[in-house]
C-alpha cells in the first residue's frame, strides 16, 4: 500500500509546485532584450526583469545579474509595461441597487460578479491586470465597488486585492450626480434635493460613528448593527474611496463639495466638463485624482455634450493628479492605451499618459504599493507589446500576473479574445443606461 499512497503524495507536490506555466513559482524568471518603461524612472532599452515567487525581484539594463537556474524569456524587440490598471469598468456582468432606494451603501457588486464572465478576458487582452469593477450610476449610491486583480479564477474571492491590514476592504463606493440618478421618488428630483439626500446620510453616519466611539467596545452599548452606515464609517474614516460619477462642472463643485465637508477621500470619475475647473479640482485636498474617459466618436449624452479630450492636458497642467478609464462596455477594455494615445493627440505629455493607464490609477485605488509601476518588491504584473505602447498597430502579446502569463495572443484561444465580436462576447458588450448611461 505504501508504493500507490508515496505516488499520490508526489503528484500532489508537483501540483503545488507547478504552475499552469510549467514551471515552480519559486524559479526565477528573466525577461530579457526587451525595452523596460518600468514608470518609476527612464525606459531601459535592452533592459532585464527578474521575477520570482510572484514578485519583480530586480529591473535594470543588459549587465543586469540573472540568477542560476532561471527559466530565461527573450523577448528581444519587445516591449514591456507595468498591467494596466483601470480605475473604472463594469466588466464581470455584476450589479448594484435598484429602484427601491437612491441611496444602497450597503450593496457590494462583489456578491453579483460572473469571474468566469469572457468579459475578464477582454480586459487581459487590452493589458489590464487591475481593476475597479463598479456598479452603474443610476443612483446617487450605488453600491460597493472592488477592486480586482484579473487572476485566473473559478471564484469572486481568488481574484480580490485586499488590503494589508484589514482583510474586509475589497473598494470604494460608487456615487453619481447629475442627470443620471435623477427620477420620480424615491430618486431626487432635482441637484439640489440630491445633494441634500447624500448630505442628510452622512449625517446619519457621522450620529453612528459617534454612538461606536461613546460604547468604547462595550457590546451593550453598541448601536444595532447597520451594513450601510457601517459602509459610510469606512468612507468617513478614510478607509475606503468614493468614486463620484459626475459630468458637469456645477455637479463636479458638488461632489468636492460633500467631499470637503465630510472629509472624506474622493476620485472623480468622467468630469467631462474638467477642462472648466482644472484648478479647482488640483487644489483640492480631499480630490486623490481625476479618472477621466476620451471618446473618437461623440454624442448620446447631453450633460457629456462639452466634453473635451484635451482634459489629460488641461488638468495635467494645473497639477491634478489624473488618469484614463475604459467604463467598459461604453468603451472596450482591448483598446484601454488608445486612450492615454488621444490624450496625447490633444497635449498630454506622454510620461503623464504612461502614468495614467498604470501608477496614477493605482494611487486612485490605494494599490500603489502593490502595483502600477516595474520595481522591486511590486507585484510582477506586467504586459509585453511587440511596439510602442501608442502605436495603432501595436498589439498587446502577453498578459501577466503575480509570475503567472494569463493571456497569450500567440494562443488560439486567447487570440479570440482580442479579436471576436459578439460571438465571443455574447450580450456583454452593451450599455444600459437606468444603470448607468455613461458609467
């Protein structure tokens, strides 16, 4: 019996030991030959990336020391990038509140999400590794975002980035203003009544936050537990970001508005009317960025009718922090760097657009220690490309993630996934407006 029981026994070490790449995660992997844009500093031509146990262990130029043993990549005449981290998309066919209520912090879209959705892999086809999946903007709350590392996965909680001291912080909070959560009752009517809703709440939570801190851990005189407003002490504590859809520059000045006067941390998503108050949002202390979206063709909004694709420059200019966003499926994941390219075309730098398709995002979502830029000790999360990173005719080659290649456009079945339509992506690529319009 011992013989059959000793064969098990191995074929379950080499199970652990090996990864879907054939090879053990603990052996160091050398990229070499390839043009290294790590972010944190000048591109390195003929560069090397060493990665090991899911970490980069050591960037640097062709005398960069590779360790005995590694399984060494040449990827001579390539590209490599920091993943791609986008700041706003509802890939996953997930959702939040509905019309019961305009206000749903207690939702979480993490308990709706598909992970074996084909809409994960579009996202790894663009060179996305990172994500803040989110639910639509029909509300002036809609619920729980989280935040997303694209592993290989078969449930929601295999692909959560958590955070380092706290294990229950998986997002942010999804707000709106403007036209979309506007409506017949219980939804506001008008800007005013919907500030005045959001404000009215977080006074609410300001009165349970109080009630914790007077029971001084004293069981008995904790209030009766309430998920949504233990959701808004998290936002008031700074541990968790609000992600405020928000078009028009008056709506813009609202969001800051409530942001100021809680305290709380806030990114600003779309800001299509940026371009008015650049300096406003720059010179805010309670603005962490702006995530912006840019658009080839316009129309379907009206409150979007002055957007601009000269936003990266202007609030590039004016010293915000800001990065690009696919929203997707208003715009697809695949073609994520063409917009920082259109930021360019309208006068963004180019190191601003590199950074904001990577670190600026991450800083967005509290992961900048994790990923966003090629250092050591980050995550090793990366793409190659076989081009510049702006050229039309550039195609991301492989995807990955933690060590592992998740995505490889020399494999046919991968392939599909940059090029199919609707026949790979049946009914995800869509928009669905009393969710979200442009999301």
């Amino acid at each position: 019996m011992k013989k059959p029981i000793r064969s098990v026994l191995l074929a379950l070490v080499c199970v652990l030991m090996f990864g879907v790449n054939g090879f053990s995660q603990s052996t160091p992997q050398a990229f070499t030959g390839a043009q290294i844009i790590p972010i944190s500093g000048e591109p390195i031509n003929n560069g090397v990336l060493i990665v090991q146990d899911g970490k980069i262990t050591a960037v640097g130029g062709s005398n960069t020391r590779i360790p005995r043993g590694a399984e060494v990549h040449d990827v001579s005449g390539q590209v490599i990038l920091p993943g791609l981290v986008d700041t706003h998309s509802h890939i996953g066919d997930g959702d939040g509140g509905d019309r019961s209520a305009t206000l749903h912090p207690d939702v979480r879209i993490m308990d709706s999400i598909d992970p074996r959705s084909p809409s994960f892999k579009r996202a790894l086809a663009g060179g996305i590794t990172s994500v803040n999946v989110m639910p639509g903007s029909g509300h002036l709350m809609s619920g729980q975002t989280v935040y997303l590392k694209l592993r290989k996965a078969n449930v929601i909680e295999d692909m959560l980035l958590y955070t380092d001291d706290e294990k229950t912080i998986y997002g942010g909070l999804k707000m709106a203003n403007g036209t979309n959560p506007r409506g017949n009752p219980p939804s506001p009517g008008t800007r005013a009544k919907a500030a005045s809703m959001v404000r009215e709440l977080y006074i609410k939570a300001q009165e349970y936050q109080a009630k914790i801190e007077a029971a001084y851990g004293d069981e008995s005189k904790m209030p009766p537990r309430d998920i949504g407003m233990e959701t808004l002490v998290e936002v008031l504590e700074g541990k968790r970001i609000v992600h405020n859809h928000t078009h028009k520059h008056q709506d813009i000045l609202t969001a800051m508005r409530l942001a100021e006067e809680f305290d709380y941390r806030l990114v600003l998503q779309h800001v299509s009317e940026a371009w008015k108050v650049a300096d406003e949002i720059a010179n805010s202390d309670n603005v962490l960025g702006a995530s912006i979206i840019t658009l080839d063709s316009f129309g379907g909004k009206v409150e979007a009718a002055e957007i601009r694709n000269s936003n990266g420059k202007v609030l590039e200019e004016a010293g915000a922090l800001v990065g690009f966003h696919t929203d997707d499926g208003i715009t697809d994941s695949r073609m994520f760097l063409r917009h920082a390219a259109l930021g360019i075309k309208e006068g963004m730098s180019r190191e601003e657009a590199l950074r904001a398709v990577t670190i600026a995002n991450a800083i967005m979502m509290d992961i900048d220690d994790k990923v966003g830029t090629l250092e050591e000790g980050k995550d090793a999360d990366f793409i190659i490309l076989n081009g510049d990173p702006f050229s039309v005719y550039t195609h991301v080659q492989q995807t990955w993630i933690e060590g592992q290649k998740v995505w490889d456009r020399s494999n046919e079945e991968d392939k599909k996934f940059a090029t199919g339509g609707y026949q790979i992506y049946p009914g995800t690529i869509h928009t669905h407006h009393g969710e979200g319009g442009l999301k």
